[in-house]
C-alpha cells in the first residue's frame, strides 16, 4: 500500500479508526500502560504528573469513542 491508498482508506474509514483510537486510549489509561503514561523524559514532564496523564488519556479516549459512535449512528440514519 502506498500513501494514497493509506489516505483513503482513512478517509473512507476515519469513524472506526477513531473509535480504536479512544478504546487504546481508554484501555491504556485504565491499565497504566509506561508508553503512554510515563511521564519521565517527556518535555512537559514538569507539568503533568502520571496520574494527571492518565485522566487526559481516559477523557480524550471517551471523547474519540463518543465521536466516532455518534457519527456511526447518523451515517446509518
């Protein structure tokens, strides 16, 4: 597959890639998985601690999941 059959492919599929997107999102916030919890030697490290992370993965991941459901259900209407 080269980039413009990749391209398309999300373009034409773009609410199932979002809604794995948010269940990785929510399963990995729920399971504190290091490579996307961890803060340690991220730039913004000093900012938002590994629970705080957490809490934006879990809530961008039900955001993406509520979205791509959302648009799911219109585009069978």
């Amino acid at each position: 597959m080269n980039g413009e059959q990749i391209t398309a492919f999300l373009q034409e599929h773009w609410e199932w890639v979002t809604l794995i997107m948010g269940i990785v999102s929510v399963v990995g916030s729920i399971r504190n998985w290091n490579w996307m919890c961890d803060p340690t030697g991220k730039p913004d490290s000093h900012r938002y601690g590994r629970g705080s992370r957490r809490v934006i993965f879990f809530l961008l991941g039900i955001v993406l999941i509520i979205v791509s459901v959302w648009s799911l259900v219109l585009a069978i209407k």
